[in-house]
C-alpha cells in the first residue's frame, strides 16, 4: 500500500496529467483535398547564424550559418522550385535585414515565409515577448506582401492569437495535425507537428550547439534518405502527415540537395501526395475540422 505522501504526489502527477490531457485536441477521420493520403509540408528553418550568436559560439560555427544565408537557402529554393513545390520558410525577423534577397526570391517562387521569433528566442518577459514578435511580423510581411500566418515558437498562444497567427509548427506532441490550447483552455491553436528524426540537423551537425566529440553527428546522406523513406511509407500506408524539417546551413550542402531531391523523387511517383504549404495545410485543417471542444 502506498503511503500518504506517496499517494499525494500521484494525485498531483495524475492532476496534472489530466490538465495537460485537455489542453490537447485531435482531429478525428482526417480528409485532405482531394482524396489526398498524406499531406507533405517541406520546412526551413532560417537561422542562419543568430542561434549560433545568442550562444557565443566560435567563429567557424557562425561561418556555418552564413553559408546558409549565402548559398544554402538558394539551393533549397531551387530545389523546390524544380519540382514545383512551395515550401514554408520559418524565419528570424532580423534575417530579413540580413538576406532580405533571399526571401523576396523565396516569395516571388510562391513559397510562404511565417515567424520563426525576432532572434531565434522568446524573451521571458511579455512586454519584450510582444515587442519582438510584432517586430518580427511587420518585416517578414513587408517583404511577403501580405499578413503572415504562422509560427514556429514558443511564443504564448494568446500573443500569438492576437497577432493574427492561427498555426504554430513547434512540438512533436503528435503525428498528425491537431489543436493546442493554452492552460486556461483558451487561444487554441492548430499545431502541424513535426519530430526531430525527420530534422536535418540531427543527423548531419558537426559541433551542434558545442556538443563534444562523442555527440558529433555526420550521416551518409543515404542512411538518412532510407529511414526518411520509411516514415514517409509508413505515414502513406496509414493516410497521415509528414512535416520535414531542413535547415539552410544543413541541407544546403551539394551532396545532401542531391539527396533530398532523390527523396522528392521518390514520393512523386506515388499517387496521393499533397505537397502544401504549412499555410494551406493548417487553413484546410481549420475550415474543414475546426475544434469542437477547445476555444480559438
């Protein structure tokens, strides 16, 4: 038998399980249009060397970053752009002063840009937290064009809500689509998850975020082609979602641009592939399965 503060604690746990259960809503018999099996969202994340900066790492890393801005984003441009493909951009607003070129490409190949924080941080304090993410909108709008409508942050739903944002892509709490409140049960969001073992950065990162030697990470592009082939199958099988993570510094590398286009390759030639932006994913999840349960 359990003592009493034995049983204090699960009660808590078990509480607060709970909370956290009903902050959480899943779309139930998922359709996408046009009798669609899977939904494909390719996204990058434009960091560039901001990241790298915010932890004062050593110049060779921050070379990295700008090889991203440089040169890695246009390849994954012209990657996508070979295949007709749009893709999604999730940028820092600093970056739009220092690759303005860059984005106003990506935009004029048809390919959404939304918020990827002001700095690649969320302050902690709401003001500041505000501040930098309306920052953040206004630049990455001004070169789109039109209003921005999602996010991958951690910035509070109810800022994000009152921006204007109706997406985050920033937690891997699921597989497919699906709605997040905050803690009140309020400002849902739809979140389009995706996991770290379909990010680039994972698997190619020399030096990631001053790892030591053990932690070093530099796969054969063909090992990560083969396991990203088999999440997409299983997925296709199944009739679900898969969110691809990239990174400009990461898979703008030649040899893995050959790669992933190898992989893109091999999805066409299956029917029932949507390949959207995470824009016209989350915008369909929103009008055809709206949350029933949760407040937007």
């Amino acid at each position: 038998m359990m003592d009493q503060a034995t049983r204090e604690r699960m009660d808590t746990l078990v509480s607060k399980g709970t909370a956290y259960h009903q902050r959480f809503e899943f779309i139930d018999n998922l359709k996408w249009p046009d009798g669609a099996r899977i939904a494909v969202n390719f996204t990058a994340d434009f960091d560039a060397m901001l990241y790298r900066r915010i932890l004062n790492e050593p110049a060779l890393q921050l070379a990295k970053g700008e090889f991203g801005g440089r040169v890695g984003i246009w390849r994954l441009i012209e990657l996508f752009d070979s295949h007709d493909i749009k893709a999604t951009i999730f940028t820092p607003g600093r970056i739009c002063e220092l690759y303005p070129q860059a984005l106003q490409r990506a935009v004029a190949s048809g390919h959404e840009l939304a918020d990827h924080m002001w700095e690649h941080q969320v302050p902690r304090e709401a003001a500041l937290e505000a501040d930098h993410l309306q920052k953040s909108l206004a630049a990455l709008s001004a070169i789109r064009g039109k209003p921005i409508s999602g996010t991958r942050s951690g910035h509070t739903n109810s800022l994000v809500r009152q921006c204007g944002l109706f997406y985050n892509s920033h937690t891997p709490a699921g597989h497919l689509p699906h709605y997040i409140a905050d803690r009140t049960g309020q400002n849902a969001l739809l979140s389009l998850p995706f996991h770290y073992a379909i990010d680039d950065a994972q698997f190619y990162t020399f030096g990631w975020l001053g790892s030591d030697n053990p932690a070093q990470r530099m796969s054969d592009p063909d090992r990560v082609l083969e396991m990203w082939w088999a999440a997409f199958v299983q997925q296709y099988n199944k009739g679900g979602y898969l969110n691809v993570c990239l990174h400009p510094y990461v898979s703008g590398r030649a040899l893995r641009i050959e790669m992933l286009d190898q992989f893109i390759r091999r999805m066409k030639k299956l029917p029932g592939v949507w390949f959207a932006t995470c824009e016209d994913t989350a915008r369909h999840c929103v009008t055809q399965h709206p949350p029933r349960r949760l407040t937007a």
